[in-house]
C-alpha cells in the first residue's frame, strides 16, 4: 500500500534474506527493500536487458578467435555491489522504516539514494553505469543498450543488472576493470 502526498510518495518496506551459499556453509544477506507497485504499468521506469545472443557472442569469439593483435583473449566478469545505491532519485520517495528500528510508524525515511524495489531504481542505476562506460570511451549499441564496444581497447561489454561481461586482452580488461573500480564497488 502506497500513499501519495505533496511532497512526495510514502511507500512500505520489507527484509529480503537470501543464503548465498549452502545450508552447511551459510553465506546469508539480508537487505532492506522498498515495496513500490506499480500499478499504472508506466513504461518511464523501464530498463534494458541484454539478448541472450549478446552474452554468446562474447563466449563464440574467445572460444573461436583465441587470440587479438596477437595476444590471447580472455573474459572478465565483474558485479558492482550494491548498484542500485549508486543511483540518486529524480522523485520524491519516502519509506516506512522497520519496526525493528523502534522508531514508530509515523518515521518515515527520505531516499537520497535509489533502492531495491522501487519502479526506477533499474532505469537509474542504467544511467550510472553508461554514463561510467562512455566516460571510459566506450560506445553503446544501437540495437541493445546493454552493449558496449571500446575500439582503441579492443574491449566489448555486455551487461544484464549489475554483472559485466567483458571480452579483451589483458591490458584492454586491466583498464576497464580499471576504470570500473574508480567508480563502483566491484567484485571481479
């Protein structure tokens, strides 16, 4: 349930637990997620997905070329953490804090941030990361925007949330990489 007033959204919130590992060697997150349905089925808040055949095409070329210029190619994949908070909200949200906190229902918390599970987080945080890309020189594609081709690096990405996929040579990778990490929390 959602309330709207002048000033903004009022939407709930909810814990989200997942076990990333195995029941004998638990590895468990839990993350805090806002609750905002959309009901309008507004397309503004829309975020691109890759074509499987992108990813596949990365996989054919290493395992076919072997080798550019000479020297051999290899595949980087990168997962920025916690990508959605690096998007900052063009709208008005707040969000009900969890009980736990103590703090009453009425305290409600103003995003500065986007977070998981509001409409836009994924439209935003697809801002973030192609504005970092084109600022490395990267171009984007015309048929998905989830591709990128960087022609002087021989370096070419294709992102589906917040995992990279990179083909190159290791001087090509090492400044993607590079470049990522400048901007973004990642685990390579």
């Amino acid at each position: 349930e959602a309330q709207s007033d002048e000033e903004g959204k009022i939407i709930g919130s909810r814990w989200v637990n997942c076990n990333k590992n195995d029941i004998n060697d638990p590895d468990v997150r839990c993350r805090l997620v806002a609750q905002e349905v959309n009901l309008h089925h507004d397309e503004s808040f829309y975020a691109a997905t890759p074509p499987l055949e992108a990813k596949r095409l990365l996989f054919s070329e290493f395992a076919t070329k072997q080798r550019a210029n000479g020297d051999p190619l290899q595949l980087s994949f990168v997962d920025v953490k916690k990508a959605y908070f690096y998007g900052i909200p063009d709208r008005s949200l707040y969000v009900r804090l969890p009980p736990e906190l103590g703090l009453g229902k009425k305290v409600v918390g103003k995003l500065v941030r986007c977070m998981y599970g509001t409409r836009d987080a994924g439209a935003i945080w697809e801002g973030c990361y192609t504005s970092c890309l084109v600022d490395l020189g990267f171009k984007q594609g015309v048929a998905s925007p989830c591709c990128f081709s960087h022609a002087e690096w021989g370096v070419h990405v294709v992102v589906h949330g917040d995992d990279f996929t990179a083909l190159g040579t290791a001087h090509g990778l090492d400044l993607y990489e590079q470049g990522m990490q400048k901007r973004f929390e990642c685990k390579l």
